[in-house]
C-alpha cells in the first residue's frame, strides 16, 4: 500500500517544474499525491497523476516584480498563510501521511509538520545551506553587504501565534532557518558549495527532468552554425534592450541564436530579425540545449541545472542578486563565464559567446560536471528517498 503525500508548492514555474517528474515517479510507485498550486500549474500537475489542491494566490511574484523587493519575506509570508488556510479547510480531520514543502513554502509546511505531528521533507530547487554554509550569507558577501533580509519577525510572530508556535519564531525566519530533518536537494552535490560539509541528512538528486512536451516542439535549425540559446527565464525577464542586444549579436555572425523571451515582452518590439535568428515566448530548453554550443542565461538553478544535464556552457548574464551564488559557482567549476548586467553590449556578449562556445577546457569542465549530474539520480531517486525516510521515521 502506497503513502499520501502532501506537496506544498510556490506558483513559479522554476519551483513547479522540478517537481513534476518527482509527482510522476512518486504516483507510478504507488503513493496518492496531493499538490498545492494555483489554476496556471494544475493541468501539468494533475496529468502527472497527482490530486491538485487549488488555493488563492497573493501573487508574491508579481508583487515582487511591481517594486516590492525590499519586503519579499512579508509577500512570501502571505502567501505561506494563504496556502496553510486552504491546506486545512481541505483536509479537516484527516491527514496525509508525509508533508513534502518546496523551500520558498517553508513556513506552511513546518507549521502544519508540527500541529499535525507528521514527518516532512523539504524540496529544494536551489542550492542548501546548513550549519557551515549559508546561500543568503554568500549573497551578503558578493554583494559587499549590500544585500540584507528584513524578516518581518512582528508578523511572523502573529502569524506563529495561532497555530500556538510563537516561541519558535526563529525557525519560520527566511534568515535563520535551518534545514529539515530531511532534505531533497534538485542540484548536483559537485555544484553545492562545501559540498563536504553536507551530511546525510541531505541527497543531492541532480535535475528532476520529466517531459516537457508543453512547451511546444523545437525543430533543428538547417544552419550549420553553432546553436546558442538565450534566455531570462520565468520571472525576472521584462528587458526588452537586453533581447534586442542579443539579436544584435548574431547579426552577420557564425552563430544561430535561439532567443525564448517569455509573454513579457511583445516580439514585435524587438525589431526584424536576422535570418539566423529565431524567437519564442516558450520553448523547451532541453530540447535546444542537446544541440547547442553555449547557453545565455540569467542563472536561475533551473536554467543552470539544465545546462549541466546536457553538458552546455554557459554565459551567465545575472538579473538579481539572488542568481549571484550561481553565477560565481559557474565560474569556480569553470563552465562558464559571466557578464553582469551593467557590462552588457553587442562586442561583450558576443566575446564571451564565443569564447565558451569554442574553449576545449570549458568544454571538457562541462562534460565531466553532465557526468555527475547525470549520475545523481533524479526524479526517480528523489522519490524512492523520500519513500524510504518515510518508512524509516514510521516503522
């Protein structure tokens, strides 16, 4: 007999997408799965077999994106509160099982982990912290101490307050939080700062890559020119000069640029296009990735993992200081190179293209670095781990 699992979820698609192939593996195993997302993600969730448990969401996202970036732990903190309400009037006096919540739902997950007294699993798409390695800490150093989370701990407090929790506000803080007793991390271990320190509370899956057929078909390109792809991912990726930079440097080059911009941006504004040059608001990395040369990319985990599954160099082009770990791991396992946004231009880009594309080091970095991503396990590992602990805490 299989478990009922709880997956709480964030509405972004760089969060939702790991997880889909992990529901797929978790359903063809047995287990009666129950995914909290909004109406935008329940078609992918439910076709991979799991129940959708839809709820109202405060958008946190696009809140963030309109001006709201100094205060994303009171947009996250309302939105964690609208999850936990929707959670609870859903499952009244019955219980699931396991609580599996992604890292940004923290808050919804531990709360209903300790009023339910139910084991939980945290999902990480992003790089882990622990005791001797903080990924918010690594900002604050990058960034020369310019980068500070103010955690609202007054409405945290509140918040706690009604679940009767209050006296542990410092594990519902986005600054002090530890890790769960159990942790699934979506990123190779070799990609994980001080990956020694990281014991075995924590297993490194690699990509949870599962079919993406929904992001339409992509045909190879007739050029015999090196593929590069282009993109800003899912939210930070409203820069229609940084799109028309880009085009600019295919222009009369040896190269073919596949540019994905998303539904910010209106194709139209970025002008006629080169004839070796194709736009797409969606397109299947993936699918691009196996034949390309070089990735342009904001850094996000999502983007880079991809790149490391297929073996592709990248140049990272960072759009936020929450990117900024990644990018400088980039360049520490040398399968990249990174051109921060204020140094963008045409000859720039173009250089740094061209370098990661034809760099036989660079190259063989990569190769070795998909070895290992590709040997992680995956989808398929992550869902016998959790599995397994499950069994482990309750027999």
């Amino acid at each position: 007999m299989g478990h009922r699992i709880l997956i709480i979820d964030i509405p972004s698609s760089g969060h939702v997408f790991p997880k889909l192939a992990l529901v797929e593996e978790l359903v063809g195993s047995g287990n009666q799965v129950t995914y909290v997302t909004v109406d935008e993600f329940s078609e992918r969730v439910e076709a991979r077999g799991a129940t959708v448990l839809n709820y109202e969401s405060v958008k946190p996202l696009e809140r963030l994106d309109a001006g709201h970036r100094d205060v994303p732990p009171v947009v996250f903190l309302e939105e964690n509160a609208a999850m936990l309400k929707a959670i609870r009037e859903y499952f009244g006096e019955r219980r699931p099982d396991l609580i599996a919540y992604d890292e940004a739902a923290f808050q919804a997950g531990r709360v209903l982990a300790d009023i339910w007294e139910l084991p939980a699993v945290q999902l990480m798409p992003s790089v882990a912290s622990n005791e001797h390695f903080s990924y918010f800490d690594k900002m604050l150093e990058i960034t020369g101490g310019g980068f500070e989370i103010a955690d609202p701990v007054d409405e945290v407090t509140d918040f706690l307050a009604e679940y009767g929790l209050a006296a542990k506000v410092d594990e519902f803080l986005w600054s002090k939080r530890g890790p769960e007793e159990f942790n699934i991390v979506f990123v190779p271990r070799q990609f994980q700062n001080a990956q020694e320190t990281f014991d075995e509370r924590f297993v490194f899956v690699g990509p949870s890559l599962g079919d993406r057929s929904f992001l339409g078909d992509w045909k190879v390109p007739k050029s015999n020119f090196p593929i590069i792809l282009v993109s800003l991912g899912t939210v930070n990726n409203k820069h229609v000069d940084f799109f028309r930079t880009a085009i600019e440097v295919f222009a009369e080059q040896p190269l073919y640029g596949v540019i994905s911009i998303g539904t910010r941006v209106d194709p139209a504004a970025l002008g006629p296009l080169p004839s070796n040059v194709e736009i797409h608001r969606w397109v299947s990395h993936l699918s691009v990735l196996e034949h390309a040369s070089a990735f342009v990319t904001h850094g996000g985990t999502g983007s880079v993992s991809e790149a490391l599954y297929s073996g592709t160099p990248m140049v990272v082009v960072p759009q936020g200081i929450d990117v900024l770990p990644y990018a400088e791991r980039v360049v520490e396992l040398g399968v990249g190179k990174v051109v921060n946004q204020e140094e963008v231009n045409v000859e720039r880009l173009r250089a740094a293209v061209v370098e990661v594309a034809h760099d036989e080091g660079i190259r063989m970095r990569t190769l070795q670095l998909q070895q290992h991503t590709r040997e992680s396990g995956g989808a398929r590992r992550a869902a016998n781990e959790i599995v397994a602990y499950l069994n482990r805490v309750t027999s």
